[in-house]
C-alpha cells in the first residue's frame, strides 16, 4: 500500500491544484458527488460503461461536465494517464469499489479521496468486528457455533453490502435450511428496535466540527434503508404462512427514507463516531472523510453498531439542499458537497495529501 | 372529443396569454399548484363549495387569488364564461377529476392542461393494462379466474383511485369471501418488495431533460403511500389472529412519506418513462405534463408498475422547497411550479395549444 | 399559578426587550429553538449539566452564545437572577419539564413562553380526555373495567410520554399478564390507522393564519414516531411466536420520519386545532403557541385524537430549512423559528405578557 501511495503523492505533485477534476463511477451516489463538486467550482467527469448515461440530462445541476467510457470498468487501469492530465481526484462509493474490484481498486495508481487502507477493514466481517470492537462499540453478538442459535440471529454473508441471501433464523434448524455453505457468513444475534445510518465526516484538517484530539467530526443525516422485501411482506401475512408458498424474507437495499434521531442520542452518536475515527489512527493509518455507522436503537434507548461503511454510502441521497441535520452546519450542504469543500480546503492551504490516497 | 379539443383551442385564440389565470379545485394538490403558479407570476383561483376553504389563509404563499364557489362541483359547466372571461387555464387533477365527474369533466369546454383523451385510459384497469403492456413495462400477472389462485393477489376495483375495498387473498376461499360481485374488479398478482411512485414530468415542447423523440422528460421525486389499516396493522397483532376479531386489512391512501431510489435503479425508471410516454402517442394522442407510475421493487432490483397516473398525484405533496431529484434540476421546484413554468414556456413561445387539451 | 404569573410579569417589566436572550435545556428540540432564535436575532443561552455539550460544535448554526452549567437541573431554581440580569425568556419542550420536574418547572419565577397552566391538563390523563372531548374531538374509547377489554385496547401509563411499558392486549389475560398495577394506566381502544402527529402554532397576537375568535392558528408540519421495538418487531415473526423467546412489543420513542397528510384531510385538522385552542380558554386560560395533536386516520377518512403535547415536540425535529407545509408559509421557518418570531413580534409590539406566563 505505502508504495502506490507514495505514488500517488509523487501524483498529487504533479498537479495543477488550482484545476482540479472531481470524478466517480456513474452509480450510487454520484448525482450528488457532481452537484456538490460543481457547486463547488470543480470540473468533473463520469466514469460510464460504453456511453454516457443519458439519466444525467434530466439532472443538468448533478451532470458531470464530461465522460469517460469504457468497456469495462476494469480498464480504468489503461486510462490513468488521461485522468491524471485532468488533475483527477476520484470519490470512490461502494458500487465504485464493487465494479472496479476491490484488488484493483487498491493498487489504483490515481489520487483517490480517503484512505484505501480502510477498505479492507470494512469488507471482511471479522476484521470490522476487531475494529468497533477495540472502539468500544456495543455491538450485536457473534454466534460462532450455529448449534448455538437460541434466540434470533441474522446470518449475513462476507463481502455483499447488498443484503442479498441474508436470513433471520431462530433456531439451529432455520439456520440450516437457510445456510449457503459455499459462502463465507457469520451469525449475529438479532437485534429489536429501530435502524438508523448515521452519515458522519471526519476532517483531519479542520477544526470547525465536533473537535477531536486531531481534525473534527460532523453529522450530516440520518436515513434508514427500505430492504426488499423485508420490508412490506406483513402485508401478505406471517413468515410462517408465507413459507407455505416458497415466500422467504430478503433484505436487499432498494431505497432510503428520511428520519431524525431523538436529540437526547446525538452526544452517544458523536461520541461513536470519535471513537471509531480514534480508534482508526492505530489500525489502518486513519478513515478520513465521509463514514457511515449502521445502528440499531433499542427500547433501552442503547445503540448497537452492525456495520460500518468507511466511506459515503447510498443514504446520503436522502437529502440533497435540505437536511435537519446539515441544515445547522450551512444551507445546501450534501455529503457530497462536503466532500467537494473538504478537497477544496486541502488544496488551497496545501494540505491534499493528508486526505487523499 | 376533438370537437371539444378544437372549441377549446378556439378558446385559447381568443386568450390575452400575457394574463393567464391557472385555477383548480381547492383540495388534493391545490397547495403546490397555487405556490408554484403564484411563484411564476400567473394569477390563481380556487374553486370550491359553497364558501372559500379557510385553511389557505394559514398558507398564504399557497392561497389562490381568488375564489369561485358552487354549490355543487357540476355547476362549473354554467361559469365556463366567467372562467374563459378570466384567460384561465385548469390543472387537473385526481380528486378534480373525481369530484367533476369522469364524463363532464372530458367535455368542459375549457382550457386544461394535459390531455384529456388520457383519462379513459387510466381509470379503467383493462384499458391501462393494454398500454402499459404495449409501453414494454412488466407488470403484475392478471388473474382472469378466481380460481385460479395459487398464489397471493391483491383484489382491486375499478374506478376508485383511493383504494378502498381492495384485499388481499391467498386462494379461492379467500378471494370469495372478500370480493363484492357488484363491482368491477381485477385480480393482480401480488408483487413482493417495496413501492416506490415515481413522480414524472414530460414536455412535448422542451429539450432540457431526459431526450426523447420528441420533448424531454425529467424525475421530480419518488413517494411512498401511507395506507390504512394495512401500513400499521401487524402491531396488533397476525391478519390471521385479527380476523376472529372482524378486523380486515385496508388500502385507503390517508399520506405520502418521502423516499429516494437506490440510484442504479434510475436509469431504468427514466426508460420506463419514456416508454409510456412514446407508447401514448399512438394510442391516444399523447401523455403531457405530469404522470406518476406506481411500482414494486422487488429483491432482483426489477421493477413492476402495478398502476399510471397520468397527472399530478398527492403523493408529490411531499417536496415543496426541497427534493433530493428536483434539487437537481433548480431550486424550489415542486410538482405545482414544473406544471407553471410548463404554460408559461408555452404561453410565451406561442405552442400553448401543445400542452392544453 | 397567579402569583408566579404576576411575578413573572412583573419581572418582564424589568427587561431590556431590545436585548432578550433565549434559553432551553440542550436537549430534545434545543437545535432548532436556538437555530431559529439565531436566525430572528437572539442571544441564545443553553442549560446543560456540568459542562457545555461538545456535540453543538458539530452544529455552529444552532449553537448557543452561552451555557449555564448547572450539577443538578434543580439547581435552576438558584440562577433565576443570573438568567433575569440576561431578559432570559425559556422555551419549555417535553425535556425540560421532565427534568427539572413539573413541580419545580410549575413555580419557576423566570419569563416562559406559553401557558404553564396548560401542563398539568396534558400530563394527567384524565385531565387531558376532559379537555379534548370538551374540544368536540373524537378520541379512541376509554375501558373503565379490565375485564370489560373485548376488542384490542393499548394500555398506557400516565406521565411517562415515552411510551415505556405501554403495551398492547387483545383480551382480559393479556391485561392481566402485562400490567404494572403499581402505576396509574388508563385503557384505550386501539386504533386502526395511520398515525399523524400534526404540529400546530396557534398565535393569539396575530392575525396572519387560519383566523380563530381571538388570533390565529398554523401547522408548521406533520412527522410519524419511530417507535422500538414495535415498528420493526414483524421482521422477526409474528408477535405470538415471539413471546416464547421473552420478546414483547415495546412503544420508546427512538427518532422520526416525515410525512405528509392527505389534502383533503386538512380543513378537518385546522377544524381540531381551532377546537382545542378555542376550548382551552375556559378551561385554563388559554393554549399558546406550538402544540402537537397525535392522531390516528382510520380508512373512513376520520380522525382519532390519542393524545396532546401542549408545547413543542420533538417531532417537529424532521424539518429545519424546507417543511411541505412551512413553506407555503415562507422561507426556512423551523417551529423554532416560529417561536422566535412570536417572541420577536411580541417584544416589539408590547404584547410580551400575552405569550408569556
């Protein structure tokens, strides 16, 4: 890692700072990475298979000023050249790192905006536990022996963010009915109450937020996630009758909706957040940016932690110019206009390596 | 209906179109459609009962002008004069439509944004299912024989929008316990996931979105229905279990919640669209301005669209100010003001008898 | 209560009304009741224990000029010259009166906004059924008798707004296993529908709403309660088969979701709200300012009123900047700012004593 990343500092020097070009991978949450770079003065451009996605016509404030096409998203590799003439900094997002790969995505040789290192903290489920758990983070327990189940657990799969496969079980016989062995998983005991995805950014450069021994943290929204289809299958009638008909639970991401927190739980949230930036600096060298801690509130008013994404995640699409939680900070601030401001700020004070990898 | 096309654009001739009134009946969208009309400088008028509605006056950006009050909605066919008189131009809309009544409201001899000629192939599920079809769109499977249910279905019936009456049911016993035989009704499939109605806008006489053949077309926002009983039902306790207490779910649309669509899925909203919309013009002369498809996302990430609304539908209530897909396009556009700046565009370059029917 | 009024309005004779501060507990609602006094001009003073909250640095434009530290939120009581030297007028919200205790916060001799009388009607039960049904509002049927349960009915406790220990039962036993008898309950009929907590302003130095006898009324928004664990509970199974795990549906309010009513549905909540504030002048002297109506909408269109919070709630949290309804009002109007406003206009127009008690 330290290799491509001297790399890309040597890069970095080579650029223009004062023409910078935003760009990311036309998916996810790009509307609103152009939008905030553009209303930021920053030229951008779309990564695309094959040609420009024509969706962004109807979007003309989020529409990047140009495209860069290919055949497959692993050619990005061959076409460095071109985006380092650009002065291109990329954001990478999840589908970013899903198409691209993640073994490629690492070795980039391009100025990419956070810490790569964190990605592979935060896509093997093991290595995240060994993370939020040295943070403090209460988190749901791990059931290491399926024989074990006695109340209900969730059985995710390793790698997938999408949901698709998990199962609910609440027995070791749902379990095994329900397990795909050839996959990696591992079990978590279900946790009640109320999910919220808290969209955090982590400045190292600036003192402006919620101030931690080094940068400061912010809170930008909170959304939760529509999961087809979990979500509406009560509609039809129980899981147990529904399994009659071949109709099992999904959780696959389909949408996000709008929520607040209690206020009372926004000194817990921020102090998570601390913890996770803090506890970062040892492990990885530092998360830097946008982050998002996926919770669960119980009826104790206690949050359990079941994920982490290191970096801005689809819920940030929630709010684009009006947020109840970024409205405190500026008018028209989006996760991806902060980012946008964060680059900016790095550039003109001459700080872009310490955000940048 | 042409001849009533022809007067009305006989009419429209004889309009000072630098001094449009934009009216609509006092209730469903009428909020945003004043806000946005008064926000483009058209003057407005409210048409209700009796007397004028008295909670305008706690929302005075969104209150008409002026009111004209009937005894009974089907009495506007006597104030066409005094309408015609006042250059106006009506909005449509579901609870218009509704409270007009189907047969008098398509020979108004009025200007009315939109086509008319639409209507007959919405409201009637037959009709709809051929267009809808014929747009390319995969839609729920009908189920021509009761007896033929293996499956879960939902039952709708014809005409009533609001969706009260509709059930669910899971084989033939069910289905005849539920259905009332002197309604027209449909049997559908029943499509597990989550909805999502799509809040779409299609000029014939603008080229700044989404590029069709002719005209553009643009994504506004995307809304959830709040429906009771069914939404909330399942904290009482199983269907199963409530039943021996008479109680039934229910479909009737009280509210809109906001909701975003994970953004991979856009790309397949917008063809959805401009299927609809290109498949229209052969079959009744063209969809204009607003429409809406109701959908089911299901846990592939496919869409099925269950129903069209082709105008403005309360589910666009949710954003007035700020829409995290409106955002992108300009600030402050609702539902209301996309319809106003529509006329004013067409007013102003003469092609108003593209838009008005 | 009328010693402590004369007190109080003896003391606003004192104050220097060009150089009011606003003051709340940092809790609860205090963002926006901050935020919106920024906005209008205020000095603005946060009431914490033992030190300045870290997490409002996250949130520099709801921020408070100045903290008073106190070990105790009783201690309040000992720094009413301090905050009297500063004009201090106190917005009460639903935190603040639980923690420095209805007694204490009842004869606190420092300016509040709003009517202190109406506290005690909102907080007991009983009290609060005697002013709502005098109201003309229709609320869910009380069960005297236990034994008499038949239909489903959610048993509450007084006091506790939370929502803890509520629970829902379907028959006498269910009564029986789920009470605490060491707490005042009342028994309710449960409610099929959708809930709509609708958050009203009612001004009774102003004329610029939905015009009452005396002054005028508003709804600033409409939000839904996230409540743990009964919102998410149907993931995990059917109610019954979660019992045999030790799992009970529980009512804790975690956060909020926005929403949007019907259109047609608002004549009748502007109808609710005149009742309520017009009723309340005989009972104690009158409702001022924010209040928030809990309703359920049942699948006949009709209103259920469960409950009233006589000040402003936490669900007003969901909207800062953009309101689907404040904005047909003007532009960023939080219920926080709508506090500061009234308190603004009163100042300057000599009608302090009208809104203060």
């Amino acid at each position: 890692m330290n290799t491509i990343k001297n790399r890309v500092h040597e890069i970095l020097d080579g650029y223009d700072t004062s023409n910078i070009t935003i760009a990311t991978l036309c998916s996810h949450t790009s509307l609103q990475i152009f939008h905030g770079a553009k209303k930021e003065g920053f030229r951008t451009l779309g990564i695309a298979l094959r040609e420009p996605p024509k969706f962004y016509d109807a979007f003309p404030l989020a529409k990047p000023d140009e495209f860069l096409c290919l055949d497959d998203y692993s050619d990005i590799k061959n076409k460095l050249d071109e985006l380092v003439e650009k002065n291109t900094i990329i954001i990478p997002h999840g589908s970013f790192v899903e198409y691209v790969g993640p073994k490629d995505f690492k070795s980039l040789k391009i100025p990419t905006f956070g810490n790569r290192s964190v990605l592979e903290w935060e896509s093997d489920r093991s290595m995240e536990r060994i993370w939020l758990e040295k943070a403090g983070l209460s988190m749901p327990k791990e059931i290491k022996n399926p024989k074990d189940i006695k109340m209900p657990v969730i059985v995710k799969y390793h790698g997938a963010k999408g949901g698709r496969g998990f199962f609910i079980a609440k027995d070791y016989h749902e379990f095994e009915r329900g397990v795909d062995r050839r996959r990696k998983y591992s079990i978590q005991e279900y946790i009640m109450g109320t999910r919220y995805y808290i969209h955090y950014f982590y400045s190292p450069i600036k003192n402006d937020g919620y101030r931690l021994s080094k940068g400061s943290l912010q809170i930008l929204g909170v959304d939760r996630r529509d999961e087809a289809n979990i979500d509406e299958m009560y509609k039809l009638g129980s899981q147990k009758e529904l399994k009659s008909y071949g109709i099992y639970p999904s959780f696959v991401v389909t949408g996000n909706v709008p929520v607040v927190l209690r206020e009372s739980l926004l000194p817990k949230a921020f102090a998570m957040g601390e913890k996770v930036v803090e506890s970062s600096w040892g492990i990885m060298g530092g998360l830097k940016g946008s982050f998002c801690l996926e919770t669960v509130v119980t009826d104790k008013l206690e949050f359990r932690v079941f994920e982490i994404s290191a970096r801005i995640v689809a819920g940030t699409n929630v709010f684009v110019n009006a947020s109840p939680y970024a409205d405190y900070i500026e008018d028209g601030l989006s996760m991806g206009r902060r980012i946008a401001k964060e680059i900016k700020y790095a550039a003109e004070t001459g700080q872009l390596k310490e955000i940048i990898s």
